[in-house]
C-alpha cells in the first residue's frame, strides 16, 4: 500500500496544476470528515478506559480488597482505541489512494470488525459493573 504519492515533475516548468473536479474534492472532504470521526472514536474509547481503571465509582473505597479486574477492562479499551488509530489512518490513505484511482469500494470488513470489537468491550462493561458484590455497594452509600 502506497501512502504518498509523487508529484510529477515537469522538466520545463510550466506545467500547469491539475484542476479538480468539484465532486472529487467532496469526496475527498467525506474521506476526512470519515477519518476524523474514527479519530474521535478512538479517543473517547481511550478515555474511556482510562475512566474505568482511575474512578473505580463502583468500588468501596474504605474495604481492603485485591486490585480487582478493572484494570484489564481500562487497558483493553485503551488498546482498541490504539489500535483504532492506526487503522483509521491506513484506511484513510487506502480510500484516498482508491478515490483518486476511481476504484473505491466501500468495504464491510471494517464495519463489521469495529462492531464485533465494541460489542465485545461493552459486554466486559457490563460484566465488570454486575459483577461487583451488591453489599460492598451499599456499604458505601449507608457509611
């Protein structure tokens, strides 16, 4: 996969610019826009994991107690978000690249890869909130 690509050189200099067509500066500003959104993603899926292992809101604070699991939940989180990242940005210069080729498929593999992933972290989400004892909860909303 090609990230960037060169600019032709004119060797007598007066080569003009190439003018663009108003549909495909659209649709280059939908790419970015695309792009910016999975970037947004990523970060609140960062923060997110952040959250989770720093506020620890659901564990009683005053009760000695291991670690816990949270930790794995927040890293995990902070991992896919990552990884979104870096996905994201490939995926930009490809629909770039296949824009410009006027070869662009939208794929469904991505789609359906991030929705499988958020689902899964949701359900950790879910697990890590029911799974704390319900009298460590109320022993800290009664103290």
């Amino acid at each position: 996969m090609q990230l960037f690509k060169p600019m032709p050189v004119n060797v007598q200099g007066l080569q003009k610019p190439k003018k663009r067509s108003s549909e495909r500066v659209r649709e280059h500003l939908a790419n970015e826009r695309t792009y910016l959104a999975w970037m947004r993603t990523a970060i609140v899926l960062m923060g997110f994991g952040v959250a989770i292992v720093r506020l620890r809101l659901l564990r009683p604070p005053l009760a000695p107690q291991p670690p816990g699991t949270g930790w794995k939940l927040g890293l995990a989180f902070s991992l896919f978000g990552l990884m979104m990242v870096l996905l994201s940005t490939c995926h930009y210069f490809a629909v770039r690249h296949d824009i410009e080729e006027d070869t662009y498929e939208p794929p469904d593999r991505w789609v359906i890869l991030s929705s499988i992933a958020v689902l899964m972290l949701g359900l950790g989400v879910i697990y890590y909130v029911f799974s704390i004892p319900l009298e460590a909860i109320t022993a800290v909303i009664y103290e």
